[in-house]
C-alpha cells in the first residue's frame, strides 16, 4: 500500500473514530443543553410575568374574594401559565421538574417552573410549564443538525488532509518515479536535484544521488575492466589459433599429438567466443550501438529461423509459427535484435527433447505487441528463473558446451531496446519466453 494511501486511510479512520466517540455522548450533552435552555427559558418567562404582575397589580388576575385562579395555555398545550393563591402557611420556594397536567381531559407532560411568591401579605403560586413534546423535538432537531454539521466537518478535514498529505508527498512521488521506477540503467539515473521545502526529502534525494553516483562509478570500471579484458584476451587467442594450425600444417606431427591440438584449438574456439560474447555485452551496455533502423519483428524472425534451419532438422523438431499481429519497430538495431532471437530460437532447440516442437505466436495483448517462443524441452524451475540471465550462471543440461552467456546477451539487447522479458515454465516440460516491445 503507498505512503499517500496509508495517510489517507488513517486521517479517515482517526477521524471517524473521534466523530463516532463524540456522536455517542452527543444525546447526552444535547439533551442537558436543551434542559438548561428550557430552564433558563423559563426563569425569563417567570421575571416577565412577575413584571406585569407588579405592574397591573394580582388583582388584575386574581379576585380577592372568592377560590379564584389564573391559567393560560396556548392552543396546542405546548405551554401554559397558572397563578393561584398559596397557603399562608407555605414557605416561598422555586423548583423545576418534569410533572404531568390534565388539561380539558387530557394528560400532557411538562417540564414545570413552581415559584412562590408574596405580595400584599399573601402566598401566590407561580407556574410556568412547557410541554416535554417540544423540549423532546428540539433536542431532535439540535441532534439532526449537529449530526449533519460534524459529518460535513468530517468531509471536509479529510478532504483537506487528503489534498494537503498529496501535495507534501509530491516531491516523494517524483523521488520514486524519477530516481527508483523510471531507471533501468545507472547511466540513465537523472541526478537533478528534486525540489521540496521539507528537509526528510532533500535528505532522501541526496542520499539517493550520492548512492547513485557510486553505482554509477562502479558499474563504469566494471565495463571497462570488461571491456579492456576481453580485447586483450582476444591478441593472445588468435596467435595460439595460428601457432597451432601451423602445428598442424607439419607433416611430421603424429597422430596423438594433432588429436590434442585439434582439443585445443576447439577450446580456443570457445574461448573466443566467450570473449566475443562479454564484448558485445559490454558494448550494448556502453551504449556503442545505434538504434536508427525501422525492423519489422515477423520478418526478422523469418531470417532467424532461415538460417538456423539445418538445427531444426538435426533434432527433428518442428517449428509453429503463428503471426496475429505485425509490428514494425521504428528505433532499433537489427543485428541486435536478430542475435536476440538467435538466441532464443537455439536455446529452444538446445534444450528441447528430440522430435520436440516449438511455438512462436506474435499478438497483440493488453494493446502491447507480443512475441512467444515456447519449447517442448526440459523446462525451467524457479530457482533457476532467478539466476538464468545472470552471465556464467549455467542452465541445467547435459550440453557441456553451455557457457550461459545467450540468455544474457538477450537480456542486455532487451533492456537496450525496452523490451520486457516474461519467463512462463511448467517444469518439467516446456518454456516459454514472451516478449513484450515498448
């Protein structure tokens, strides 16, 4: 899972988690809030009525004679106010609680402000009630509102912290796809300075460079040594060749004795070709060729198998060629690429059983051109998958003259075209090598 995406994941989660845990002590919170509102509201209520109580006078409400009382409620009995004389023998008090009324024949619950009072030398009762229906809907509302407000504050904070943790990663992002994804070659590493505020990453690619740059340096003597190698190896090859082949030139050698120069004169044979093999590695990875010719890939695999016939007939092994799609490749090097699929077609003879066959199928999949050359041979385990490009990694076969150096020579002709190597096997019968061009 990327950097960007954990973030984003645990800015979400962090922030569910607070929202959920303050959503669970929501109801408690807005319900105490809508108590005390009410509550308050009612003490302004009660200072309002005594207001216009001590200005107009009790009598205004309350005859002097006579059981008489004032109450007054609103039409859908959501509150109501009653003044009634007290018991002289009642001490003045005020309380709030949650009581029930009958009002014309029916019982309503109210949240209930009772308040005793004295005027003009007698205990009056004072309450104020409102019903609990109201204080129960507005604590609906204040809930439905408030649910609505943290999920879009969630929004928008994970919104935030999802766009501002992308815009701190960009620099990171270009890291990798400049200096890890994109290089598949230390001569191709772009040694620009990426440019970011935050010190972590300026470390990062610094770091990065300056381990680039000893690869780098590294990798350039390792082709030298190669290369300068293989060049003196070959002087010193070619004047044994010619000592021995004068050797043999003198009619008075015997018999045994030209037996074991012609040995020694096929080990020269191998040895050159080694030398050849690690100067043409060394030179693709130099970059010595060039790549300016327009190869069409069905044709040149045509000549490949033109010229590598009479191997086909020696081990009596047929060949299936399925061309479904034609691809021109516009910037290659022929001979390169010619020398890849040699390879390829005669190590799918090399290691192919006798009266075996073998499948090259070029196609279009996935909207990439594709070419695979499958074998009936003795196929491939995993193991050997991980070392079979690797040069002097020999491939299990009772071929002695197998030195391993094809297949790395295929690999570095891909990697200097862009083209990618697939190895399907089903040990213990049959490989496939697949092709895919840029």
């Amino acid at each position: 899972m990327k950097l960007y995406t954990k973030l984003a994941l645990f800015n979400t989660i962090s922030k569910a988690l607070v929202f959920i845990a303050f959503f669970s002590f929501l109801p408690i919170i807005v319900k105490q809030v809508v108590f005390n509102h009410t509550d308050e509201r009612l003490l302004v209520m009660k200072e309002r009525v005594l207001g216009i109580v001590n200005r107009v006078g009790i009598s205004t409400f309350i005859q002097e004679e006579g059981d008489s009382s004032y109450s007054s409620y609103n039409i859908l009995k959501e509150e109501f106010i009653s003044l009634e004389p007290a018991s002289d023998t009642t001490s003045p008090f005020q309380r709030i609680e949650n009581t029930q009324r009958n009002i014309e024949n029916s019982v309503v619950d109210y949240r209930v402000l009772s308040y005793v009072f004295k005027m003009q030398e007698k205990n009056y009762l004072l309450e104020i009630g409102k019903s609990t229906a109201t204080i129960t809907e507005l604590d609906q509302t204040i809930k439905k509102f408030a649910l609505y407000v943290l999920l879009l504050i969630l929004t928008i904070t994970v919104l935030i912290d999802v766009g501002y943790a992308k815009q701190l990663l960009k620099p990171f992002q270009r890291i990798i796809e400049k200096k890890l994804k994109g290089v598949k070659h230390p001569a191709d590493f772009d040694f620009r300075e990426i440019q970011t505020t935050t010190t972590d990453f300026k470390y990062l690619d610094k770091s990065i460079n300056e381990m680039m740059e000893k690869i780098n340096a590294a990798f350039q003597r390792e082709k030298e040594i190669t290369s300068n190698i293989s060049h003196e190896l070959l002087t010193p090859i070619s004047l044994l060749q010619s000592r021995l082949e004068n050797i043999m030139s003198d009619p008075s050698i015997s018999e045994n004795a030209a037996l074991k120069v012609i040995e020694s004169q096929k080990t020269l044979v191998r040895l050159n070709k080694i030398i050849t093999a690690f100067l043409m590695i060394a030179r693709i990875e130099n970059e010595q060729y060039l790549k300016e010719e327009a190869v069409n890939i069905n044709l040149l695999i045509n000549e490949v198998i033109d010229e590598i016939e009479e191997r086909f007939e020696e081990k009596h092994i047929k060949i299936q060629i399925k061309y479904d799609a034609e691809y021109v490749f516009q910037q290659g090097n022929k001979s390169l690429l010619f020398t890849l699929f040699f390879n390829l077609i005669n190590n799918a003879i090399k290691y192919n059983v006798t009266e075996g066959m073998i499948i090259i199928h070029s196609k279009i999949e996935n909207g990439k051109f594709k070419v695979e050359v499958k074998d009936t041979g003795i196929g491939i385990d995993a193991e050997q998958q991980k070392v079979i490009f690797n040069r002097f990694r020999k491939h299990q076969s009772t071929d002695t003259r197998s030195y391993g150096l094809g297949l790395p020579i295929v690999r570095a002709i891909a990697d200097f075209h862009g083209i990618e190597i697939v190895i399907l096997a089903n040990q213990p019968r049959g490989t496939s090598f697949v092709l895919i061009f840029p």
